[in-house]
C-alpha cells in the first residue's frame, strides 16, 4: 500500500470523515461560545426581570391614572380638592 493507496483509502473514507471533522468543529469550537453566551444571558436574567418588573408597576400604576381621569366623577372630586386646597393655602 504506497502512497497511492493511501491516497485512494482517504478518498473512499471522504463522506465520511468530512462530517467527522466539520462536526467536532462545531462541537469543540462552536459549542464553547454558545455555552459562555448562555451563562452570561442566564446571569444577566435576574437584571432583566428586575427592569421588567418595574416598568410593568409604573405602566399598571400610569394606566391606572389613565383610567381615572377618563371618569367624570374624579375629575369633580380632583376639582373640588384643588379649589379646597387653594383656599386653605390663602388662610396662612
């Protein structure tokens, strides 16, 4: 078995240690870093759902106002405190 043998056993094996190969690339090379970016995104969770937290409060609590000052009788009563509070600010 000279050099063309060998030549003729690589070629024949080709279909298959190709995908041999590009796969332990994947698998050695590009699993490292898809690993990493899935620590630091889990690690970053915690900070995500903090944010999100807080901006569904301020929306619920902004939305809640919305909703408020849509209705006549609070505005009346928001009216009617002003006025009182005006009024008490000119006692002092």
């Amino acid at each position: 078995m000279g050099v063309w043998g060998l030549v003729r056993f690589f070629r024949y094996w080709t279909p298959v240690w190709l995908p041999v190969l590009l796969l332990a690339q994947v698998c050695f090379l590009g699993l490292k870093p898809a690993l990493a970016e899935r620590d630091r995104l889990e690690g970053e969770e915690a900070v995500v759902e903090a944010r999100y937290q807080d901006a569904e409060s301020d929306f619920e609590s902004l939305d809640a106002q919305f909703i408020a000052w849509q209705d006549p009788v609070y505005q009346e009563r928001q009216r009617r405190l002003r006025r009182k509070n005006r009024g008490s600010r000119a006692e002092y």
